[in-house]
C-alpha cells in the first residue's frame, strides 16, 4: 500500500499490551525520571531549577493507577495499567479519552523500555511559571482532586425575590401603571 506520492505508507507502530501493575507505581516513577533527569535533562533550557522529580497522588482508579509526576520540565497526570477499566492498549503516539468521574479527558499513549506502556494527560507544560515545588505539589494535588471527583451539580437558580410589599395609593398604582412614578 502507498500514500498519494508513491511512497511506501507508513505502518502503525505495534501495540506492546500492557501487564497490569500490582503495586503503586510511585515509587518506581520518580527513580526512572530523577535518573532521566540526572543524565539526560540538565541542559536543556526549558527546565525550572526550582521543581525537583516527585510522583503525586497515585492511586487506584477503577482498577487502574492514576496519578501526577512533577518534573523540572513537566507535570502530567499518568495512567497505568491496573488490570482495570480505565485501561486500553493502543500505539504509542495515540490518543484516546478516558471517561473519569470529572469528565472525559485526552491521554496520550507511550511504551517507555523501563516503564512499559503507559498514558498521560499533558497539565503543565513548560513549568517554567511554576514559581516553587509547594505550588508544583499543590497543584499536583489540586489536579488529582479534580480529576477524581464528579463534578458538582448545577446550583438550582435560586426563587424569585418576592418584591417587597407596600402599601400603594390609589395614585400610586395609578402611577405605576401609567410608568411614571
């Protein structure tokens, strides 16, 4: 098969299918990209000297782990196969939406060597606004809190104020009516 040009189309990037994870991913997380940041990261100019690696607020969601990992370069929420429902393998570069109790949201699928397969919803990216690590971790948290709460209920509009009564003239209701007051 081939494109318009007559070159050879490309194939679709196999799927490598996830093995569920049975433990918090959390730890695991923050090794693999501290050791990324340590030997691959440093350099580059889109870095925050301010925001360290941390993994924030994993845990398990209808079976599968969600959480966020806080880099000096990014914060994204991630998703890891569980054995769950949240949970579908597709190809690396592909993007799919994951119903979540606030809503559908974009996840992004990668197969890192070291982590396996995984997904990731972009939150902040470039951090360099991110002034310190307590607001990193701040909204770490405020993003998992978010994410894993249905949204409120739309507030019923509130009844009509009664009009304040008074007691009206007969010159006054004629007024009124008429439009002059």
């Amino acid at each position: 098969m081939s494109d318009r040009i007559g070159k050879p189309a490309l194939a679709p990037l196999p799927t490598r299918p996830a093995v569920p994870r049975s433990d918090d991913p959390s730890e695991f997380l923050a090794a693999h990209y501290e050791h990324f940041w340590q030997t691959r990261r440093r350099d580059l100019p889109v870095v925050n000297p301010a925001l360290v690696v941390e993994a924030i607020g994993f845990s398990r969601q209808q079976g599968d782990w969600l959480g966020v990992v806080v880099t000096p370069w990014l914060i994204n929420l991630f998703l890891f196969s569980g054995g769950g429902e949240l949970w579908g393998d597709i190809p690396a570069g592909q993007r799919r939406y994951v119903n979540l109790p606030c809503g559908t949201l974009q996840f992004i699928a990668d197969d890192d060597p070291d982590l396996g397969p995984y997904q990731y919803c972009p939150l902040i990216s470039p951090v360099s606004s991110v002034p310190d690590m307590a607001t990193a971790r701040q909204a770490a948290l405020d993003a998992m809190a978010a994410v894993i709460q249905p949204p409120a209920p739309p507030m019923a509009d509130p009844a009509p104020a009664e009009p304040a009564k008074r007691d009206v003239s007969r010159r006054g209701f004629l007024r009124a009516l008429t439009g002059r007051r």
